[in-house]
C-alpha cells in the first residue's frame, strides 16, 4: 500500500478506537442486557456522532455493530457459567423445576427482578472496555475485491472521504468476501486481513458412531476404543516449559545485575538492559513453541474424527483446579496445557465432519472402573488397577468412564463434585453388597480410597441410611 493510505488507515483505526470504547462504556452494563445488535448504533449516535470525529456513517455504523456482537457472545458466557451455579444452589430432581424457570428468566430482562440471579449476574458479568484501537471492520458494500493473479488480490476500500477509496494489494488463496476486518498487527508491524472461510456443507448421517474422549497432557487425547492422538504432546510442552524457566532463571541474574550496576557503571547497566533483557526474540521463540502446540492438537483432532461423523462425548475442563497442593514444577507445565486449544479444536473438526460435541461432568472418570463403574481400584501414572488386581491402561479407563457418562442420567454436567461422589459410592455399595461386602471392608482391603470415609454419604452408607 502507498504510504498516503497507511496513514489515513492507522487515522482511521485510531478514531474507531474511540467509538469502540465509548460503545463498550455504554452498551456493556446489564442495563442493555439482551439488546438486538441491529439497534446498537441509535443507542450509540445519541452521544456521539460520526461527524464529531470525522468518520463516515457507516464505518461507524459497522463498528458499533461489532461491538454488540461482541458483548452479546460476552452475554451467552455469563448466562452459562450462571446457569452451572444454579444447578449447585439447586441439586437433584426435586428442584428440577426451579431450576427450569431459572433458567427461562435469563434468557430475557426478567432476571433483574429476582434478586438471587441478579446477584449470579453481577458477580460473573464482566463490564465491557475496549482499549483496541487497531481494526476496522468493513461490511460487503465497504469495499471492492479483483483478482490481480493466482494468489494476489487488490482491495479497494471506503476512506474517510466520499467517492475516494484506499487502494491496498493482498496475499490469500482465496477470494475475499463478506465481512472483512482490517488489523494492524503491532507486534509484527504488519496489516492483517481477516475473514470468514465457507468450507461448504456437510452431509450429516443419522446415526453417529460414539466415542469417549479424555483430554491428556501426555497425549492430546485418548478415545475409548483405545487409541492415543498427539503422543508428542507431553514431551513437547515440557521442553517448552523447561527452556521457559531456565532462560528465566538466567533473566533473572541479569535483571539483579542490572539494578546493582545503575549507580556504579551506568553505561553497562544501560548495555545489558538494551540488548540481554527485551522480549523481541523470546516473544518470537514462544509463539513458535505456541504454533507448535497449537500444530500438534489440531492434527491430533484431525485423526480423531477422520472424516467421519461422531457423537464424542469429552470432558468439560472450563472450571480452573482448584484445591491441589503441587509443585511448582507440575504448576509451570499444567500452565502450558492447552485445555482451550483442545476443546476450540475438537469443535472446529466437528463442524467440519458434521459431529457433534458433548461435554460431561470431569470428576471421577479417572477414579473408576470403566468395568463395573464403581471406585473400586487406584490409578498410578498410566496403570488403572482394578480390585481385582486387573491392570488397565488409564487412560483409555478414563475414556470409556466419559462416554458411558454421557448417557447417565444420574450425573449431569453441572453437578458438583461432592454430589458425583455420593452417587459413585452408592453404585460401589450396591456392587460390594452383591460379593457380600461393605464398604468399610473394601476400604481395609485397599480396594476403595480411604479418602471417601470422610464424606458425608459415605457415613450415610455406612450406616444404612
């Protein structure tokens, strides 16, 4: 692009960010909660008009439009983390029915009036602010796309001027069309268009194979017919995770020697702090570790669906851990396991092969015997070993225990983990009292973890309530 244009784009870009954040200011409250993204814009012209910051209409008209969408998906989050704590305040069938209505008032403004989703509300609905200031959105009719050669594009773009157009040539094997968005990428100092790819329709059959997944760190995942996906995995991010810390460690000194030469060599200080401690290569080495990564289990949810259409049922590991003592070393490589990456992937190649995707309620599925679906065993590392002194490989345990629990209807995916517990013990009770046991001999046997003893429905059990 000729530098007259970089100018009026990065103007553009600058004067958009205004209008961004003024919008996220006023429409991110949970008084516009629910508002039709189509009447954003009268919302936003009342304060502030295009004139005022001498943009178009429609380039601000777009923006504004971006923004609602935005909040509305930041909206969707909110009601589904408030609904998973709807189900913990309201446990078992007998609130089914409180917890339906519930769930109906969120859906409009009703909720302002009941005071406890109110509450659930403000605690997990984030106010929007906006401090992006370099994008600009362009709808169909903002701009004109031709074909120059193979791989070569010419855009012609609405400025800031009537009649005049920005005229930029771009790199894509495809055609652009649609909503585009326009990104200066300031890490890299380059501009970036981004857009929606139509990869056709997918025939979706009636009946789909099903297929339990559990998401790993040694592997990406591991089904239930006992095959492993991104074996790297593992070995992969703790490289990166060990190379992390070390060169930290070394940043370390250098920044201690740095601050203890200020005073007494100047010009040294200044030296190291220019040229041992900025981030320019390591940013570039990290997001290459991240490609990696990203490489690795995308590939791995490739294979797993194999062009075939399935009902996958994995776990659901949005909600951090939490209540685990670990190292500080099994911290630094948990950090590195990429739980979003997996699930963002697994969807994509669902959509893709016309899948569907059903996330369960993780807790216990590595604890149980996928043979009787009881508690009956203990995991060490990679080895399940059941009651019975059966080894099983863990993993593929766990996987088989995360597709039967997705036609349980007993343990539902909002279920707490204290109510999953209660009702594995009471299968393992029932499964013991056919072998002519209790409870309490299975924990003297070492079959049961003596962990369970300390929870109320094992006590329960224990004395025939």
């Amino acid at each position: 692009m000729a530098k007259s244009v970089e100018i009026e784009l990065l103007s553009t870009m600058k004067k958009l960010g205004v209008v961004r954040s003024e919008s996220y200011n006023k429409l991110g409250s949970i008084n516009h909660w629910g508002l039709d993204w189509k009447k954003a814009y009268p919302e936003v012209r009342s304060f502030r008009s295009p004139e005022s910051l001498g943009l178009p209409s429609k380039l601000m008209e777009w923006t504004v439009s971006d923004v609602a969408k935005a909040i509305t998906a930041s909206q969707a989050a909110c009601t589904e983390a408030v609904i998973k704590k709807v189900y913990k305040r309201f446990p078992g069938k007998d609130d089914q029915k409180k917890r339906k209505e519930l769930c109906k008032q969120l859906k409009t403004v009703a909720f302002l009036d009941n005071s406890l989703l109110h509450r659930f509300v403000r605690k997990e609905f984030q106010r929007g602010h906006s401090w992006v200031k370099n994008q600009i959105v362009y709808q169909q009719g903002g701009y004109k796309c031709q074909r120059i050669s193979r791989n070569t594009y010419q855009l012609e773009l609405a400025g800031l001027k009537r009649g005049k157009r920005n005229r930029i040539v771009v790199r894509s094997n495809r055609k652009i069309k649609g909503q585009i968005r326009l990104i200066h990428n300031q890490l890299l100092q380059r501009f970036e268009i981004h857009f929606l790819v139509d990869y056709g329709t997918v025939g979706i059959p009636t009946e789909r194979r099903s297929v339990g997944v559990d998401k790993g760190y040694t592997e990406a995942f591991y089904d239930s017919e006992g095959q492993a996906y991104g074996e790297e995995l593992g070995k992969v991010a703790t490289k990166k995770s060990e190379r992390i810390c070390a060169k930290n460690r070394n940043r370390g000194k250098l920044w201690a020697l740095h601050r203890k030469l200020e005073k007494i060599d100047p010009a040294k200080s200044a030296r190291i702090l220019e040229n041992n401690l900025t981030r320019k290569t390591e940013n570039r080495r990290y997001r290459k570790n991240q490609s990696e990564l990203t490489a690795i289990i995308g590939a791995a949810s490739k294979s797993l669906f194999n062009g075939e259409s399935l009902k996958v049922f994995a776990e659901d590991l949005t909600q951090p851990i939490r209540n685990k003592r670990q190292s500080k070393a099994v911290s630094r490589k948990l950090n590195s396991w990429m739980k979003g990456v997996m699930r963002d992937s697994l969807q994509k190649w669902a959509d893709w092969t016309g899948s569907v995707v059903t996330e369960v309620q993780p807790s216990y599925t590595s604890q149980i015997d996928s043979r009787n679906g009881t508690l009956l065993g203990k995991r060490t590392g990679d080895n399940f070993t059941g009651f019975d002194g059966v080894v099983l490989q863990a993993d593929c345990n766990a996987a088989k225990n995360i597709l039967a629990r997705g036609t349980d209807f007993e343990i539902t995916r909002y279920m707490n983990k204290t109510e999953v517990q209660a009702v594995l013990l009471r299968r393992t009770a029932r499964f013991l009292k056919g072998m002519g046991l209790s409870l309490l001999d299975a924990v003297e046997l070492g079959w049961l973890d003596s962990k369970h003893t300390l929870t109320k429905a094992f006590k329960e059990l224990l004395n025939g309530i």
